[in-house]
C-alpha cells in the first residue's frame, strides 16, 4: 500500500503541475481483489435487453476526450437525451453541458463511480478513459493508474451489477512481432509502449470476467480516429487531425512521421456508428468479445497528395520524431476485420477521399480552399 499511495501522490502532483487534460483525476489508489466485489463466482451470463427496458440507461465515462461527446450525441439521439449521461474529472464547455445530463466522475474513485452507477440505474457503461500512447510513454505512473487501476474498477462495478461493458482497444495492443499486413483479430500481442500493454490487459481481463463472471464485455480494436471537432490528444496518429487545421491556418505542415509509414484509419463517424452497432448485436451473434474494425489504410504521403487537391499550396515538410515512428513501426499496416464484418455486419462508410473532403467542410471554408475549388 505505501507503493501504491507514492505513485498516486506522485502522479497527482504531476497532473497539478503539468494541467494534464487526459480525462482523470489522481486520488488515493485502493488495492483491489482478484475477484469483483460482491460477484458471485458462479454468475451466469446476464446481459440488459431492450425487453428488460425501453431503452438502455448509459454513462460514459472519460467522456471529454476524443469519443466521447460524439458517442453521447449519437446515442442521445437514439435513446433519448436523458438516458446518456457523460461523464469526466474536468469542467465541460458550455454546448456540453447544456447539451444532456453530465457528472463528475473519477474511475479511480470506486465509491463515487459505483454511487454513480446505483443512483442512476446504469445498464450500459462505456469507458473511455485513458492516457494515449505518446502521453503514456512520457508519464508512465500515471498511464498505469489510469489505464489499468481505473479498468478495474470499471470491471468490478461492471460485474456486480450486471452491465453491458464497452471498453475500447487500440491498433496500440499489437506489437513488432505480430502480422502487420494484415493483422487478424487473433494473433501474437507483445506491443512495447505502456498504452498497448494496458489496452491487451483490458481485453484480456474483459474476457476473463465474461467467461468467469458473466460480464457482457464487449471490444473494438479501433484504428487512428480522425475527426474536425477534436484537437490532437497525444496519440501516435494524431498527425492525420493536425494536418487538416494546418492546411487551413499557415498552409505548411510538418509530420512527425516517416511518408511511408502506413496505418489504418478511421473517420470519426464510422468509428462510432461501430461502437453502437457491436453494442447493439446480440449476444448469441458474437463468436469473440474484442473485434478488429478498419476502413482505410493511407500513409502520411498519401494524406497529403489528398489534402494537396484541396489547398494545392499545402506545404509539407517531414521531421521525425524516434519515440513515435518506433511506436508506429510496431503497430499494424492493415486489419483484417473479417470477423466483425461476418458476426454483426460491420460496413465502414468513409474511404480516403470522401474523409479529405468531410474533414474540411466542417472545418470550414478558407480562402484557398475555396480558390482551389
């Protein structure tokens, strides 16, 4: 326990220090028992249906990242505004907080989390909280506390009271060693970077507890997510979001990798019409808890000779940073999601050019776009 108390006041002096805005907050860190908390051990698989309820009662936690305010608008619009509830450690911007029911709530805090989950009668937890990979490597202390602690409690509080649990994973969970080209959804995982680490723990903890507690835990193993309402959080993939505002802002870009490094990505809107389609499916069409999903694979060049047809001007210049091409060099080049498209009839929408053209017409019109055009 000492341990533990030094690396969450350690990590909390951080976040104070740094401003980090990563979704969580540092509190004293509860050691945690191998089994849930109140589950019986021989709980059968329980998972809410619609015939339970008209509709599912949601929280998403580490709500203010990425995700999280485009999956609450999605399933607000779906279940009704009510029955969503966003959650984060930090102060939402006015437009979300007016825009449905938001909390406070810290996943390191199992009491305040578990209280969360009773008082609003949760059936549907999605939990998004978590340090990218970049970040996670320049702080790994706190990417442990947050990523693995704060998992387990979100898998207890999941398990003792009978919630459907998404949590996602990452083309971060594979590694140097596994197939790249493609990469299918069951092969070797030893990534090197703590965020990869702790995303194939959550898939492989989330597993164990379906299949020794019952949990309904379901997983995507998302590719780079663009979208044009998000500032770039840390990840390795962020370049394919900062390319657009640059393009827009000064015409020249730098990327911080290599122009041949080739990823799978995914539009923001494909990312999380899946996420609510695999919630959505039928427990009995599953025949696997953590899915592969892509839609394009593009290389950083091949961005740009897009983005290039919009704002021809567009200068591109390449300046490599080690620790993320290592990290991008040991990540899959392709997914192979066939078992995704098979079980629950996963369909992408956007490929390269209709992403291009999406991403800047919502960030609005400039003055060369609209000259190039």
């Amino acid at each position: 326990m000492p341990i533990v108390k030094t690396v969450s006041r350690a990590v909390g002096q951080l976040l104070q220090s740094s401003g980090c805005g990563c979704g969580i907050s540092i509190v004293p860190v509860r050691c945690i028992g191998v089994s849930p908390r109140q589950v019986a051990s021989d709980a059968g698989f329980h998972s809410v249906s619609f015939s339970e309820s008209d509709h599912p009662r949601v929280l998403i936690t580490g709500g203010l990242g990425q995700l999280g305010v485009g999956l609450a608008k999605l399933l607000r619009k779906r279940f009704g505004k009510n029955n969503v509830i966003l959650s984060d450690i930090r102060k939402p911007a006015d437009n979300v907080f007016y825009s449905g029911p938001f909390i406070y709530a810290d996943i390191l805090d199992y009491k305040n989390l578990r209280e969360i989950v009773v008082n609003n009668r949760i059936t549907w937890l999605f939990h998004y909280s978590a340090l990218l990979s970049a970040v996670g490597e320049a702080n790994v202390p706190l990417a442990r506390a947050v990523n693995i602690t704060g998992l387990h409690n979100v898998l207890d509080i999941a398990a003792e009271h009978n919630l459907r649990l998404f949590v996602p994973s990452t083309i971060g969970a594979f590694g140097p060693t596994s197939p790249r080209d493609p990469t299918p959804d069951l092969c070797i995982q030893r990534p090197r970077t703590i965020y990869g680490v702790s995303k194939v723990h959550a898939e492989l903890m989330g597993e164990y507890y379906h299949y020794r507690y019952g949990l309904d835990f379901r997983c995507l193993r998302y590719p780079g997510i663009i979208s044009a309402d998000s500032q770039p959080g840390g990840g390795t993939t962020d370049y394919a979001v900062q390319i657009f505002h640059d393009a827009i802002k000064t015409g020249k870009f730098q990327c911080n990798l290599k122009p041949d490094t080739r990823l799978p990505m995914m539009y923001i809107d494909d990312c999380l019409k899946a996420t609510l389609e695999v919630m959505e499916a039928p427990a009995e069409a599953l025949s696997m808890r953590t899915y592969n999903i892509s839609a394009m694979s593009f290389t950083p060049e091949e961005l740009a000779q897009e983005v290039q047809k919009h704002v021809p001007e567009l200068e591109v210049t390449y300046n490599v940073d080690k620790v993320r091409q290592a990290i991008a060099d040991s990540w899959p080049m392709n997914f192979d999601d066939r078992n995704a498209r098979r079980d629950w009839g996963w369909k992408h929408d956007y490929d390269l050019p209709e992403l291009v053209t999406t991403m800047f017409s919502f960030l609005g019109s400039d003055s060369r776009i609209a000259q190039a055009n």
